[in-house]
C-alpha cells in the first residue's frame, strides 16, 4: 500500500466515524443497555479500548436539534454564531445559486392520513425516481417567478422563495420529530413581526393546501401505503458563509464522505472536498464498500476524512429497534473495521461518534451529549474498554465540544 505518510506538510491525519443518531437510551427490552452497547460492535469498542473516551456537546442551547446543527458542532463550525438553515446549506449541496434575496427551504416529502395526521416524515422513504418525478411535476404544475422546487435524495427536497416579500424569519416543526401529531398543531408561524415574515408563511400555507390535492390526485400516489401527498417547508435561510475548513484550521484539508446533502452542503459551504459515492443512499442499503474506498483514497490527500452513514438515523426514526441494531453494527462491520484494517500500520488518529442521539421510543433528536472515543499515536489510554453512552462519561477526554475533536485529531 502506498504510505499515507508522503502528504508534504506532514501534518497528523485523521479520520472521523460518524454515525447518525446512533446514540440512545438504556432499554427494558435490553436488560438496560442502549442499541450501541447490546449490538456488536468491536471495532468501535477497540478503539475506545486502545485511546480515550469522553462526550460531545453537539446540539447548543437554542439551536434546532438538527443534524445541520450537530454536524456542524462536530466539525467544529460553531452553528451557535452563523448557522444559516438547513435549506441553504442543501442548496449549496445541489449547487443551487441562490440570489442574496432568496429563501430556501427543506421540503419533505411526507405522509398525512385522512384524519390529518402528520403519520411519516419519508412517505415510507419513498424511491429517489419517484421523488424526482413528483418534484418536477410540483415544479410544472406551481414553479413560477415566486417559488421553485428542486428534488434531492429520497423525500429529502428543496423549495425556494425568491424576492424580498419573502422572508426566512419562519417557526417550523421538524417533520420527524413531529409524527402521529395532527397538522393543524404544526402551523408555519412568523418568526417576527414583519410583513415579510407573515406573508411568507400564508403563501406557503396556500401552496401547501394546493399542493396537498395535487400530489393526493397524482397516480404515482395510487395504492402506496404511504403516499408522498403533502409537501413539509422547514428549516429556511438565505445564502450561508462558513469559515473555510483550511483556514479555521491551519491549512489542513479536509474530506466529507455521506450520501445527504445537508452533510454534503456543509463541506461545500466550508471549501472541504466532497467525495460523491456511487449507491451512497443515507439508508440500510448504502455501498458501504464504496465508502470505504472513497476514504482510504481521500486519505492520501486530505489531512482529515469524515465519513458520515446515515442509516442508523432513519432507523431510529422508524422506531425499529432490530433495524436500529443491525445497521449500528453494519457501521462497525463494513466501515470502521476496513477502514481502520486497511490503516493499521499508518500514524492516523481516529474517533468515532454519533452526532446526535435519536432514543428508539421516541424517535426523534435529543440534546443530550453523545459519547466520542479517540485513539492513535500519542494518545494515552483510559480505562474505558467499550464504546459506550454509559461508559464515556467517566473517560479522561472529559466534555468536549466546539472545535477541541478536531484539533485534537489533527494535533494543532
């Protein structure tokens, strides 16, 4: 193998695992342990045993409990002073130019029953193929100078305002935190006073209710057990400006490896290097082994690679607790273990943690601090031996959080 040791500044490489909402709660049903500690995971353990652990503040006080904000956290961009919304951020993921008075909005799209429930925030993790067609006929059927829709991964899409009768001063509720809870107390309201803020909110009250019996009418919708009939706007902003990665860091480069945009748009609004992995699907099926690949390459370049896998958090979303474990320990199988395989006799650090947890039963983000482990040359171990929600907190890294993992890792 050629050495990841020729890189010419010679500044220590990293690599960072990160698992999507795989942190949680102790469980009846599990003698008391969380999914992380009953699944099998020991190449997550191994390197909680070989360095330390500790926990990771990754959603401040104020913020949406959003993967945006908690990604961010963990690459230490500081969401609490500039986060832009999740809109922009996947906009920039898309290369969606955005004028300087546009608005842009995530926009899911979700299941409603009859009865007026919000029931799934996926419509069932509907297919990338039929997302896209239902987007572009939302975009033929309402597109105009004020709006424009634009399809992204699954049911994750986007919808943009343009003018400056639009505002992004919004209150939203998070779609999957949001599920078996009826519409009517999910309302759109300004955030402010302006007349901005309130126009913006009963234009998209009306595209929403037009939208809703178009997509309930579309035959792509006939016969699903969770059609894709109501459109979700949330998490706006205007154009986002990140501190570049080689510049917050002293010109080390960074890598982003994830198959969603709001991981992907945060390494492009911050100048890292997106690698695009063929069959990467933010779901249980993703190609892991093209993951693996991407990172191991992207590691003879780049200083630190961030390999983000997003299936746990859809999981946890669905409240499968079997499904929750297999895809914890599918991470630890078929990503930190060839990973970590194919560099066992290389100088690299490595940590592993969630960026948020999602607890099975509630099936939604919580702010509790998630539990980190670091190993590699130059650090001393602790006593913790198992990657653990329970154990961490008593390991020596202590309670990190803004920038302290990453310069860690990167030795600064």
């Amino acid at each position: 193998m050629k050495s990841y040791r020729n890189h010419v500044e010679m500044n220590q490489k990293a690599v960072i695992f990160l698992a999507d909402g795989m942190a949680d709660e102790p469980l009846p049903e599990l003698n008391g342990k969380t999914p992380l500690e009953a699944a099998r995971t020991p190449a997550m353990d191994a390197i909680a045993r070989e360095g330390r652990s500790g926990t990771f503040l990754t959603l401040p006080e104020g913020l949406p409990t959003s993967s945006d904000v908690a990604n961010m956290s963990v690459l230490g961009f500081y969401p609490e002073r500039n986060y832009p919304g999740r809109g922009p951020i996947e906009a920039v993921s898309q290369e969606i130019r955005l004028a300087p008075d546009d608005v842009a909005f995530r926009c899911n799209l979700v299941y409603v029953s009859s009865d007026g429930v919000l029931r799934d925030y996926s419509a069932g993790h509907i297919d990338n193929a039929i997302s896209a067609q239902l987007i572009a006929a939302l975009q033929k059927k309402f597109g105009n100078d004020d709006v424009t829709f634009h399809p992204g991964v699954s049911y994750r899409n986007l919808l943009v305002l343009h003018g400056k009768k639009f505002s992004e001063k919004v209150n939203y509720f998070k779609p999957d935190s949001s599920q078996d809870i009826p519409v009517a107390e999910l309302p759109l309201t300004p955030a402010d006073d302006s007349p901005e803020a309130r126009y913006t909110v009963e234009f998209l009250d009306r595209l929403g209710k037009l939208a809703a019996a178009f997509l309930a009418a579309h035959p792509f919708n006939r016969d699903r057990k969770a059609p894709a009939n109501y459109i979700w706007p949330w998490s706006p902003g205007k154009c986002p400006n990140l501190t570049p990665f080689e510049e917050q860091y002293l010109g080390c480069r960074g890598a982003i490896i994830s198959a969603v945009d709001v991981v992907k748009g945060i390494g492009k609004c911050s100048g890292m290097t997106v690698v695009e992995v063929p069959g990467a699907t933010g779901f249980i099926d993703t190609n892991y082994a093209g993951k693996v690949e991407a990172a191991l390459n992207a590691l003879r370049t780049h200083d630190l690679v961030y390999v983000h896998v997003e299936a746990i958090d859809e999981c946890s979303h669905l409240g499968d607790l079997k499904l929750k474990m297999q895809a914890i320990e599918d991470f630890d199988a078929k990503i930190v273990a060839p990973i970590r395989a194919a560099l066992a006799n290389e100088p690299i650090r490595f940590a592993v943690l969630p960026d948020h947890p999602v607890p099975i039963h509630l099936r939604k983000h919580t702010t509790t601090p998630v539990p980190v482990a670091v190993c590699g040359p130059g650090i001393e171990p602790d006593a913790v031996d198992r990657f653990s929600e329970q154990l961490a907190p008593s390991g020596k890294l202590g309670a990190m959080k803004g920038d302290q993992l990453v310069r860690l890792l990167l030795k600064l």
